[in-house]
C-alpha cells in the first residue's frame, strides 16, 4: 500500500512539472534551513533562467544527519533526488554506498577545469585520485572575538594565528579586567572542533591516514593532541574565565546570545555564522584562524559543510543536468554571492576579483579571515577530513568526553572510554559492511 | 465526564468477553467474520504486526551502511546491549524521568485541581489559567523553557544575577538537565492532567461531603477519605497515560537537551531514534525497540493485574 501511495504521488508529481515546460526535471535534496535556504534559491533560480534543457526542482529535507538515512533509503524510487546535498563527515558513508556516480567522470569528460576550485575543499570529497562528489557549501572553523570589548579593558587583541595559550591570556585578561562581569571564552561541546584541533596540530584520529588510504579499522582519540585540547580548556575552566554552553543546536544559539550581549568575548564557531554576527552586533567583530598548541605550527583545519554528490539510479540525461547544475553553482560570481548572503566561503577563486565581495571585504575587513585561513593550508591527510563511516555515532562519542572533561572528569579516562565505544562501532561496522 | 465513560466501558467488554467463549461459530459466522473483521486484520498486519516481526528479525542481525541484515549474530545484539554501561544508564535514567515525572505531574496536578475545585468567586481564571498548557505545542514550550534556561540572558541567570547568587548550569551540568528536562515535562502534562482530576472532583456527588460536614470531618480528612477513593479510577486513568507519554518524551529531549550532556538524558526512545536515524545503525536500534516493548508490556502488564484491584470503580 506505502508503495502504492508513493508511486502514484511521485507520478502525478512529475506529471505536474512536465505540464509547465519541456524541460528535463532534475530534483535537488537539500539541508539548508532559514536564511541560507532563500540564498539556495537564488543560486537554483539563476540556474533554470540560464537554462532551456534543464530544470532544478530543489527540495528541503531537514537536517544533514537525517537527509542521510532519506537518500540512502529511497534511492532506486521514483522519489529518490538527481543531485543532493550530502555533509562532510557521511563522505564515506556515500562512497561506500555505490548509490553514486563520480562526478570525476563528468569533469573527465567535459575537461572542466578543477585548478579553480579550493584544493583543500575537493581534497575532502576525493577518493582514489577520483572527485566523487563537489563542494559547495564550505566552511571553516574560526575564533571570533569582542575587539570592542578588547579594546575597552586596554587587551592586546590575539594575533591572526593565535595559539592556545595566546587565548588564554586574552580570555584571563578580559575576565579579570571586567571585575569578572565579562566570562573570558568558551568552546561549545562539539566534536567538529576536537576533530579540528586534531587536524590543526597535524594529527590523526583513524589509522590508514585518516581512511585516506584504505578503511580505517582503528581509532585512537587519546593522543597527546587531544589531551593538549582538553587541558588548554581545562585550564581556564579553572581560572573560571570559561562558560559552558553544552552540546546540542541550543548551545549554539546560547552563545551566539552570549557573544553578542557582552557575556563572553571569546568563542569558536563556522565562518557561515559571519553574516549573524555582523548584522546583530553593535561591537567590532574581530576573528583568527583555528587556534593550534603552543609548540607547534598550525597545519591548517579541514573544512565543514556539505557537497553535491549525484544519483547513479537517474537516466543518462538526467544525470548529466545534474553536473551542468553543479558547475553553474561553481561559477565565481554565483559563489561570491553565496559566500555574501551565507558565510559560507566561495570556493571558486576567481570570486575574489568579482565586485561582490571586493565590496563585502571593503565594508567588513575581517570576513577576509576565514577565505585567507584556507587558502594557506596545504591539503594533507590530517586536514582532508576523516574517511570513515559512522563519523556520526563517533562525533556523539567525542562529545560525551568532552562533556565528560567539561564536568571535571578525568582527561584520559574519557578518552579511553571514547576510544573503546568508538571502536567497537567501527569494528563491528566493518565486519557488517564485509571490510577488512 | 470522561470518568464515568472509562469506568463503564471497561466491565461491560469483560462481561461479553464471557459470553462469547460460550459460542460455536458456524460457517455463515465465518464468513460474516472474515468480511468484517478482514480489513482492520489486513491494516493491522501491514502496519503493527509486519513492522513488528521486521524489528524482531533485523535485531537478530548486523545491518551495513544501506540498512541491510548482512551477518546473523543471533542474540549477539542483546547481549552486547545489556552489558553495556551506557545502555544500562540509558535505561535507569528513563526510569528515573518516568517515574518523577508521573509522581510530580499526578501530584501537582491534583494539588491544583483541588484547590481550583473548591466554589469561590473567580475561580474560573484560574481554572483557565492552570489548563493553559494543553494549548501549548512542545516545540513553543520547548523554546520558551531554553529561554529561561540560558545561562547568560535566561530569566533564572536573571534572578541570581539580582540576587548575588552563582547561576546554575541547567542545560549543561548532568543532574541539572534532567532536572530540566523533568521541570518542562511536568509543566507540559499539567494541563491536561488538571483538567481531567478538576472533572473528576467535581462528579463527586456532594451528598458524601454535606454527610461529612455533618459527621465534624475535617477537610483533610474528607480529602482522603472522600475525594482520593471517589476520583481513583481517574487517577489511575491519569497515571497511566502519563507514564506511557513519560517513556515516548522525544520531542522535549530533542529540542532541549538531544540526550546529553554526557548522555544524561539520552531516554530510550531518544536513544532509538539516534541510533537508526543519525547513526543508521538499524540493527542496534531495532535490539532497543523489542527492549523498551519488552519493558513497557512488563509495566502495563504490572498495573492492571495490581493497580487496578485497588482502584474503586
């Protein structure tokens, strides 16, 4: 009967659409929520204006980690999407699934010019030398602060590529400057920063090179890295210059709140919260790279967001309007004019010479930072992103120690335990999925 | 009134329970019986009793990355699951939450229908005012409890930031969260719960409470030897659903703490879908569902046999 209902549904659906022109339809699954949502279809509008072949029917499916479950359960229906929207860490996951067609294969064929597009960006969504999917929305991690309040209390602001005990003084200072009005700093329980922090020190979380060169069968989050993390953390949680937000999309919003009513100056957040934290603020937005230990050079951080992966279950010409789509998105004033509305960086790096953001970098300096920051790194394994399935179950995993750590448990014991849950799913993934 | 409507409806279905056990079908009845209940039975299976197998089979089993049942491990999952400290704690949390919630909702809720019950004049605001949350949807409750519990702009961080107090950490601290948790739960019940005891209260024949009066009764007294047996089946009615809502919470926990920190509020329910729709993990999770249908059969099994000689009908 379900099948029934979605055929038929699907049917009079596409009926619909044929109904208005003669173009061939090519459905587009995405996550982006609210604001970058209305910038989304602006990016599909230019499309389908620029075109008479094809045309994209973009369709919002919620968050990233259930869109997940959603393409890999449909596809091979008639509800299944042409092109979709899939975030950084199912990379794997994606690969593994066979539900895909490389877009290498496209690129090949059109000899469509790559050298353009941030390396670091399609470093993470290769594989095997081979560009499985495109990056579209990308973002890096930054460490905003209050340069208003900084410069109130006389604090020597922290320099672009700050350390972590850099940090530390600024947020002491400011928290003991302000008669303890103002709360130093605070890094939200979030397993994309401690993965980051990895990245940054140059380190890896799984072996064979992060699932670079073959599946991963053993994690070890215990490093001297990761205690380094948690015990520059630990350390001002001390001093009582921290404030915790917790876990969760709530903590999120509470620190945004926090940041911009003066109750803490410090905090690491994606460069797609610039455009929030522009707008809304009365105070000078300053923001620096990632922060990296204190004896060690910053190796650069992987990127966050999501790419454009496309369905191997669509006809040939279906699939092919799915790759002209992705090469439209990529366009640099199309790009530059998603990094303006959203904070997510343009990837292509002619968007810099456009007008677009020549005008945006002319009104807001410091949203040069976050393009500037990936530039500079060069891709490795350690900053490419990890290769793994169940990056999901493992973040949760990362976020309970740090929780842990938070609440003022003990750094290695909480990383033991991770380790140990963290590798019994891998194991246990591995043997479902027939790895070795 | 919707008390009068349980109490009844239930003997009657027992007494022709008993009757029917004396009848012999005959093939007419057959086939009437087929064509009736036909359908229902077809939904049934398509719907309950299908997904329901389906669960059971796939526990039995490792799922890959599609969702499929690759390598059968038997009752591998079960064991692995019941031996695991964090499901462990999953579990005794949840009955932590089920059980504070239902006192707190049942308790409050019944203080306050019994204050809202007694015949003074204006009564009815607040009568209004305490059923307000049934009109409340969980993501606005949600929303409007995270604002109050903001440590930097939240109305309790507020309060102790006027009254010289530290601020408590109410989302992040472990014990604090489910405090929350439990905190917006019990408002979010209040409403309905109210509603129905205020109803149950007052169907209270008033003869029993004029004899009372006459007797020298004190209110208290009348309290619990009047109003507590008379309204029982609607308490029990109330508990009842408030414990099975209790072990469903999913939207609250979602949006207000999704399971953490530290897992401290990761119910059952929340922790299945996490497990199958963040993680795909569908084997693992399916292994959790026959454990909380286990377990709620178990407790719905429980009341009946004992709770339900003791309510007075």
């Amino acid at each position: 009967m379900a099948i029934l209902l979605v055929t038929v549904f699907g049917k009079s659906l596409s009926a619909k659409s044929a109904a208005n022109d003669n173009r061939i339809p090519i459905v587009f699954w995405h996550e982006m929520g609210g604001p970058s949502e209305d910038a989304l279809e602006q990016v599909v509008d230019g499309f389908n204006k620029s075109q008479t072949k094809y045309k994209v029917i973009p369709k919002y499916q919620g968050t990233y980690d259930e869109a997940i479950q959603k393409i890999l359960q449909t596809h091979g229906t008639s509800t299944s999407p042409a092109v979709f929207q899939a975030f950084d860490i199912s990379t794997a996951q994606m690969i593994h699934s066979g539900y895909t067609t490389p877009v290498q294969n496209f690129i090949d064929q059109d000899n469509y010019d790559v050298s353009k597009i941030s390396s670091v960006a399609r470093a993470f969504y290769s594989n095997g030398g081979k560009q499985q999917a495109m990056p579209f929305n990308t973002s890096q991690p930054v460490l905003y602060y209050n340069a208003s309040l900084l410069k109130k209390y006389g604090i020597t602001p922290p320099p672009v590529s700050p350390s972590y005990s850099d940090i530390t003084r600024v947020a002491k200072q400011l928290y003991e400057k302000s008669d303890h009005k103002v709360k130093g700093m605070t890094v939200q329980v979030y397993g994309w920063f401690l993965e980051q922090a990895l990245a940054n020190a140059g380190a890896q979380l799984a072996n064979n090179n992060d699932g670079h060169t073959g599946n991963p069968t053993e994690v070890k989050i215990n490093n001297p890295d990761t205690v380094e993390f948690l015990n520059w953390i630990k350390e001002n949680i001390k001093s009582d210059d921290f404030i915790d937000y917790g876990s969760g999309a709530s903590a999120g919003a509470n620190q945004t709140a926090g940041f911009l009513s003066d109750k803490v100056g410090i905090f690491i957040q994606s460069s797609a919260s610039i455009g929030q934290l522009t707008k809304n603020n009365t105070n000078k937005l300053g923001i620096t790279y990632f922060p990296h230990p204190d004896n060690k050079k910053a190796n650069g951080v992987a990127i966050g967001g999501a790419a454009l992966w496309i369905s191997n279950d669509k006809p040939k010409d279906v699939q092919r309007g799915a790759f002209e789509f992705i090469k439209y998105s990529l366009k640099p004033e199309v790009q530059a004019q998603w990094q303006k509305s959203t904070g997510y960086l343009a990837l292509n790096k002619d968007s810099q010479k456009t007008k677009i953001l020549k005008d945006l970098y002319a009104k807001n300096p410091e949203s040069k930072v976050p393009g500037e920051q990936l530039a500079k790194a060069k891709p490795n394994y350690s900053n490419s992103g990890i290769l793994m399935e169940g990056m999901q179950l493992t973040r949760q995993l990362e976020e309970v120690a740090m929780e842990t750590v938070y609440n003022g448990g003990d750094i290695n014991h909480a990383l033991d335990t991770a380790d140990k849950a963290i590798n019994d799913n891998l194991h246990q993934s591995n043997r479902a999925n027939g790895y070795k | 009134m919707l008390k009068t409507s349980t109490t009844n409806v239930v003997p009657e279905k027992k007494v022709e329970a008993k009757q029917r056990q004396g009848f012999r079908l005959n093939a007419n009845d057959k086939y009437y019986a087929s064509i009736f209940l036909g359908p229902s039975l077809l939904v049934l299976t398509l719907f309950v009793f299908y997904p329901m197998l389906k669960t059971l089979y796939i526990s039995l089993f490792l799922t890959n990355t599609l969702g499929n049942t690759t390598v059968f491990t038997g009752l591998d999952n079960y064991v692995k699951l019941i031996s695991s400290p964090d499901f462990l704690s999953s579990m005794s949390v949840t009955l932590l939450y089920v059980v504070a919630v239902t006192v707190l909702t049942v308790s409050v809720g019944l203080l306050l229908a019994n204050l809202a019950s007694q015949k003074l004049p204006g009564i009815g605001i607040f009568r209004t005012l305490y059923s307000v949350t049934m009109g409340v949807s969980v993501a606005v409750a949600a929303i409007f409890w995270l604002f109050i519990f903001n440590p930097s702009t939240g109305f309790f961080a507020l309060m102790s930031g006027w009254l010289n107090l530290p601020v408590v950490n109410w989302l992040t601290s472990p014990t604090n969260a489910m405090w929350a948790v439990i905190i917006t739960t019990v408002w979010m019940n209040l409403g309905f719960t109210f509603l129905i005891l205020l109803g149950a209260i007052q169907s209270v024949p008033s003869t029993l409470y004029e004899a009372a009066d006459v007797e020298g009764a004190s209110s208290r007294y009348q309290f619990f030897k009047i109003t507590i047996p008379m309204i029982s089946p609607t308490l029990f009615f109330v508990s009842t659903i408030t414990i099975i809502g209790a072990f469903k919470s999913f939207g609250l926990i979602d949006l207000i703490t999704k399971g953490g920190p530290t897992n401290a509020t990761n119910m059952l329910v929340y922790r299945i879908y996490k497990d199958a729709f963040y993680s795909g993990n569908y084997a693992k999770s399916s292994t959790e569902a026959i454990i909380l249908t286990v377990i709620i059969a178990f407790f719905t099994l429980i009341q009946f046999k004992f709770l339900e000689k003791k309510v007075n009908y």
